[in-house]
C-alpha cells in the first residue's frame, strides 16, 4: 500500500487520530475539571467557570445540587475533583475521612440568606409577612441536605415562628429548587440565597427581606479538593483561581463578602 493510500484511508486516519490524542498533550496542557458546586453558587460559578478558562485553557464541567447530596455522591464514588460547599462543616467532614487533600480547604465565600417572593409588595423590609401570615406556601430547603434550608430553620425557631408555619412549609431538595417554587408560583414566598436574587434577569429583584446575620449561623461556604483532583493541573489551578482577584470579583457582585 503507497504512502498517499495510507494517508486517505479514513480507517487509518482515524486510528492515527486516536494514537495522537493518546499520546499527545492538548495545547498548552489544557484538560477539564470536575466540580460540584452548592446550588447557592450557581450564577457565580457560571462566570467564574467562564473567566477560568479564557485565562487558563482549561475546561469546567459543573454539577449543581444541595450540599449533602453532592456530598453523598462523593463518598459513592463520583468522580468530582473539587467540591464547593455552601457550609464549612461538609467539606471538613470529607477532608476528615480522606476524601479531600488535608489542608486544601478555604472559605470561598460567605453567603446571605433572603426571603423572597415575585409578588410586589408580599415582602416588606423587615419580613414581617411571616407574622401576618398572608400566604399559602413557604419554600424552603430541606435542612437535612442544604445549609440554607438549615439556616431558614433557624430563624423561624428564633423568630418564634417554626409551631405555626411548620404545615406551610413546602421543602425543596436544595435552595436552587426552592428558588424555582417561588419563581415559578407554586409557593408564593421562599427562603432563597441573595445571590439568586441578584442572578435573576426575569423576576422581580425588589420584593425580598434580607434576613438579618444574628437570626441564623454564619453561611460560610468552603472549597475543597478532592483526592480525585490531587494531581490534576486543572483541578489546582482552579482552586488557585478562586483566590484570584478577579474571581473574589465576581464573588462580591453576586452579594457575597469573601476573606481577604
């Protein structure tokens, strides 16, 4: 067989494209990372996602989910590589039963928890309409699985307000879907991240109360890398860029406050 059949034969062409890619790096070392990220951080992430590979060359494949579900995932065996955490005690935990690299965890981010509503006028500054009561359906985040679900607990208990809003209470598998129920109109009221808020381009952005830091634990999210991605240049490069001044950026815009 010529050199020319060789080189037109698709079969061979293709099996020399597979030796290439085994072979031969992608330019400038590029590759991808897993990360699970905290509902929560959705629209942060997404532009952080986008900024890290325009300046690295690497790639970002996202899973979104509640903290403790993601969690469980990883100790199954899901190939994440770094885990963003909307608390610091599950990333901790992972980094205590070796499921992390000792030492590589840091708070990303600390978050703010609202109670919001598409209706105009629902919600007034101080959120007393959860004492007046005017409203069918409350979403919020199941406590067990997410710490904003976990949070909204707390402030109902501290407002006084758990006994008698508990068969109102319509739980969400993460604050991402408790985000939905009320933007969608199935719960007229939500307890939601205020970075969700601020993400949103269609709803109204007016209509929630901030709800004040002494009502619920501090939201102090954590970054960490997985044994998975110990060794992976993405993987570190990323937990690098999380650091950076133009990720912390992006991190404050969405209503975040971050460690300097």
């Amino acid at each position: 067989m010529t050199l020319a059949c060789l080189l037109f034969n698709p079969r061979t062409l293709g099996a020399l494209a597979a030796l290439w890619a085994l072979c031969c790096p992608a330019v400038g070392g590029a590759a991808e990372v897993q990360v699970a990220v905290a509902a929560n951080f959705a629209g942060p992430m997404q532009k952080i996602a986008k900024a890290f590979e325009e300046d690295s060359g690497h790639r970002v494949r996202t899973a979104l989910g509640s903290t403790g579900k993601l969690a469980t995932q990883i100790k199954s065996g899901a190939p994440f590589e770094v885990f963003l955490s909307a608390d610091s005690q599950t990333a901790a935990s992972l980094e205590a039963e070796g499921l992390a690299v000792a030492g590589s965890r840091f708070s990303y981010a600390t978050g703010r928890l609202a109670l919001w509503s598409r209706q105009a006028g629902l919600v007034d500054a101080q959120g007393a309409v959860l004492r007046t009561g005017h409203f069918s359906y409350l979403a919020m985040a199941n406590p067990r699985l997410a710490p904003y679900g976990e949070a909204a607990l707390e402030v109902l208990k501290a407002m006084g307000l758990w006994p008698a809003l508990q068969s109102r209470v319509v739980n969400a598998d993460s604050v991402g879907q408790s985000y939905q129920f009320v933007a969608s109109g199935n719960a007229e009221l939500g307890f939601v991240a205020l970075s969700q808020i601020l993400a949103d381009t269609e709803n109204n952005k007016s209509a929630y109360w901030l709800v004040p830091s002494h009502l619920h634990a501090p939201l102090r999210q954590d970054a960490v890398l997985l044994q998975t991605g110990k060794d992976k240049p993405a993987a570190l490069a990323l937990m690098r860029f999380l650091k950076s001044p133009a990720a912390q950026a992006i991190i404050q815009a969405y209503g975040y406050s971050v460690d300097k």
